[in-house]
C-alpha cells in the first residue's frame, strides 16, 4: 500500500505540469490549481517514505513511476540518509508550490514545514528543525487550544491541526 500512494504521487508530479490550463475548473488561476496538486503529491511522497523510514530504516527508494506495476523490476534497499534527504528535496519543493491553508485535509505550507522539522529532527540536524518549527510558528496560522477548547483537538480542524487524515474505523 505505501508503495501506491508513492506511485500515484509519482505520477501526479510526472503528468500535472502536461495538463493544459484549459482543462482546469479555476481557469483564471490554472497555475495555482498546478501547484497545489503538485505540492500534495511531493508532500504525501515525503510524508509516506519517512513514515517508512521510521519502521523499517533502509527502504526501497523509487524515483518515477513504475510504468508497468504487475512487472516491477528487483530493486534494492537505499539507505535511510539517502532516503531522507529525498523527503527533504520534496519537502523544500512543496514548501514553494503550497500555500497556509484551513483545509487540514490536505497538505498546506505549514505541514510542509512542520513534517520537515521533523524529518530534520529525525537525522539529528537541530539547527534546521528549530529553522522550520518556527517558520510553522511564526505564521500565526497555528495556535495551542486552550483548557476551555482542547477537546478541539479530536474533533478534528482545530487550530493546533496542521494536516489530518481522515479515516473510517471499519
């Protein structure tokens, strides 16, 4: 399943920039629309390969998508550094290509960030996850909940919430 989502993410960032503008619903911003998907795609690709990362160390890193998924050829194990410094190219891409958003189910510049701190927290380089935890804080998009409305916080769109994703129990 990990390896569809990074196949589909593949796919969007290899075939968004042929679309033609006029096939998009917001004609007057088709650009804006182009970033977004784009954006999402490389930050559900970063988000998926660190999750990865975290369970099983070394993975195996696809860089395109597999044109022909019933015949995938023997790939090996990239190490986990490799593997999270290509988190952090996408992570720096989407961060230009997002924008802040309300809509925490999808991604926004500031779980970009957010997920880039963390990744930098991961490797161990602290002067670069402080640099993105406060580039998340300083947005003044984000606030902690207070006593009165923590029980915001598992409802779901509270103003803690950076990114959530939805899912059904059964």
């Amino acid at each position: 399943r990990f390896y569809g989502v990074i196949n589909q993410c593949h796919m969007i960032i290899e075939n968004v920039p042929n679309i033609p503008d006029n096939k998009f619903n917001t004609v007057s911003y088709p650009s804006k629309t182009k970033n977004v998907l784009m954006g999402n795609a490389l930050f559900m690709r970063a988000y998926t390969y660190f999750y990865m990362t975290r369970v099983w160390g070394d993975v195996i890193l696809t860089t395109e998508s597999l044109k022909d998924p019933l015949n995938v050829p023997s790939l090996g194990r990239t190490k986990e550094s490799e593997v999270l410094d290509y988190c952090i190219a996408d992570l720096q891409k989407a961060i230009t290509l997002l924008e802040y958003s309300d809509d925490k189910s999808v991604a926004s510049k500031g779980a970009a960030w957010a997920l880039l701190a963390h990744i930098y927290a991961w490797k161990h380089d602290y002067p670069n996850a402080l640099t993105s935890c406060n580039n998340v804080i300083n947005s003044n998009d984000y606030s902690l909940e207070t006593a009165d409305t923590y029980k915001n916080i598992w409802q779901g769109n509270s103003t803690e919430s950076l990114f959530e994703i939805n899912m059904k129990y059964n």
